[in-house]
C-alpha cells in the first residue's frame, strides 16, 4: 500500500511511478504464458501454497522463463481444489484440479514442456 506521507515531492511521485511502471513490464514481459493458482481459502487449505512452490520450482529447474506465475481468489471449483489454469499463447485455456505438489510437476513437463493437456487432472477447457 501507498504511504502518501512520504510523498513530499513531484521527484518522489515520480520515483513512485516508474517503479511501478517498471513492475509492471515485469509481469508482461515476452511470456507465452501463464499458469495461475487459484489462492481462495478452499485452495490454500487443499495445499494450494505447496502446489504453487512446486509450479515455481519446476519451472525453475528447467529455466523455463516464458511462463509467468500468478495467484488468483477462488476459481469456484471447490471440490476439485487445488486448481490451476495454464493459459499458453493461441491455445485455449485449461483447467486443472486436485493439483498436488507431484502433479503441478507433470503439468509443467507434459503441458508446458512437451504441449500436451495432462487428462487425468483436466476440469476444464476454454474459459472460466
């Protein structure tokens, strides 16, 4: 959150506004893609934190770059928690659910890596 009291000069203003700016070429850089971790209440008590580790992790370990990572609140698919859309450049979006630590590995090698929807996991194609 902004704390407006430090703001004393149109310089800090400025300051303020190209480290945002600067944020947000972050998250837009030369992606094909996004998987985003559904972080609602439900999702977080399925293991949805742990899950998010391993996706970072994964893609880590095979400097995978171009896919960006995003939490997101309840896709309101509880009973499949925890959920994850993967979202690849030209391809529709998928779903996945009961993604498990050891699962949000195979979705990166099998979707990510070698393009192919991972079945057994699959909730959904197309938009939410």
């Amino acid at each position: 959150m902004l704390n407006v009291s430090k703001i004393k000069s149109l310089e800090d203003l400025m300051k303020i506004k190209e480290k945002a700016v600067k944020d947000l070429q972050l998250r837009d850089t030369n992606t094909r893609g996004k998987i985003t971790v559904a972080m609602g209440t439900c999702g977080i008590a399925a293991g949805a934190k742990d899950t998010l580790k391993a996706i970072v992790d994964a893609l880590n370990d095979l400097n995978i770059t171009d896919i960006s990572v995003v939490q997101s609140g309840c896709m309101g698919l509880c009973e499949v928690e925890p959920t994850v859309e993967v979202r690849l450049l030209d391809r529709e979006p998928i779903v996945y659910g009961h993604v498990t630590p050891e699962n949000a590995r195979r979705i990166v090698k099998l979707h990510i890596v070698e393009n192919q929807i991972v079945s057994d996991l699959l909730v959904r194609k197309g938009e939410i």
